[in-house]
C-alpha cells in the first residue's frame, strides 16, 4: 500500500517513515502542506497520515482541500492538539481516524491496516484465495499453511493483487501503490519481482497458477483460467 507521510518535524518524520517501510508499506514524504498538496496532485496514495501545525497551508485547509474531490482516500491525522474540540473538527472535515502524540508505533501501525482493510471492503486479516492465505497483520504468506519467504517488495505486490483478487491490475497500478514515487515508470524492476514471486509459489504448489499476466493489461491473482493471452 502508497502512503503519504505528512508531517513537518524532521526526526519525527524519518523515524515513523523508516518504521512504516519496515512494515511493507511504501512511503512518500511531505514536509509542509502545501508539498503534501503537490504529491496529492501527481500520484495516488491509499491513505495519508497527515500533521495539523504544518507550515504554508494547515493540515485543516490541507484535509479539506483533498475531502473536496476524493471521498475515498482514508486520512489519519497525527497531532499534538489534544483539544476535544480540534478531534472533532479534524473528525467533522472529513478524517477517518485521529491519533494524538506522542504515540506507540504499534498502534499508529494498526490503525493504519484497520483503515485500509476498509478502504478495500476487507475486514479480515487474512485474505484467501483457494489454498493461498496472505496474513495482513504478520505479512506473510502460505499456500497450504507452509509459509513461502518473500521480499519486502514481493510481500507488497502479492498483497495488493490480494486485496484486488480477480482484478487485472496494470503494471502502473502496482507501481504507484508498491513503490516509493521516485522509482522510474519504465524500469523493469517490476517484471523480475513478479517472476521471483512466481517462482516461489510455484515451488510451493507446482500446480497452481496463481498470478497470470495478460498481455498488454496487467496482472490478475485468480485461481480461474482467464480469457485471453496468458503468460
């Protein structure tokens, strides 16, 4: 999953950065409002965690300037306004969550996988696919019930198919949600950790054809056969 990170405090800003990639999760950076206003613009994210004291544009103005064309995207806001009243107007302008500092990783972290879940209509923690099961919570994977090791990267690309089971998902797709926004649209990084990923499941569960590439489409995680050139 994409997330933008807005917040203006350096340090703070590095540390939930470094913890949240530990989790898989890709991370983009914003140090002010008006920066996060500019990512927003150029890539798509699943969920921002967003400041309220931001220099240039407030984390309010910043909150209601995205809740005017996109309802869908999940907010969370990190704040040291600890006023009932600042919560519930953060809540009324359109946050789905608010968590005040200081605060425990874990839980910023769990809040996190609780709203995206949401966002794909999900409220397991396990998504399954026949004999397939990707464990959101612990980010790993089995195929019957043997786990299979994967990078941080394929983990987050077997996940997001996961989340889009019998979807095909454009090379695109998967880029702006699993990578950081500097990565380059044209690399083929992408194609060699789909094939490794593969590779691994087959070497599970040699039958199965799990990830299947249509051609000049994408890639669809089904257990059906699929209409179509497939590779």
């Amino acid at each position: 999953m994409k997330l933008l990170l807005v917040e203006d405090e350096t340090a703070l800003r590095n540390i939930i950065a470094k913890g949240l990639r530990r989790c898989n999760y890709s991370v983009d950076l914003a140090a002010d409002g008006e920066e996060a206003l500019e990512f927003y613009e150029v890539y798509d994210y699943d969920l921002i965690v967003l400041d309220l004291n931001l220099p240039k544009i407030d984390g309010i103005e910043v909150l209601r300037r995205v809740r005017s064309n996109n309802n869908e995207i999940k907010i969370l806001i990190l704040s040291a306004r600890t006023e009932i009243e600042d919560i519930i107007k953060g809540l009324d302008d359109g946050a789905n969550d608010y968590l005040v500092k200081p605060f425990d990783f874990n839980e910023l972290e769990a809040r996190i996988r609780s709203l995206l879940r949401r966002s794909f209509i999900q409220n397991d923690v396990v998504l399954t696919l026949g004999d397939m099961k990707v464990n959101t919570a612990q980010k790993f994977a089995a195929i019957y019930d043997i786990k299979f090791d994967l990078t941080k990267k394929e983990y987050s690309i077997l996940e997001y198919l996961m989340f889009n089971k019998n979807k095909v998902i454009s090379p695109e797709q998967l880029i702006e949600h699993v990578w950081d926004s500097e990565v380059d649209s044209f690399s083929n990084s992408l194609k060699y950790h789909i094939y490794s990923l593969k590779k691994k499941i087959r070497a599970v569960s040699p039958n199965d054809e799990f990830i299947k590439n249509i051609r000049g489409q994408g890639y669809i995680i089904s257990e059906s056969k699929v209409d179509g050139n497939v590779k």
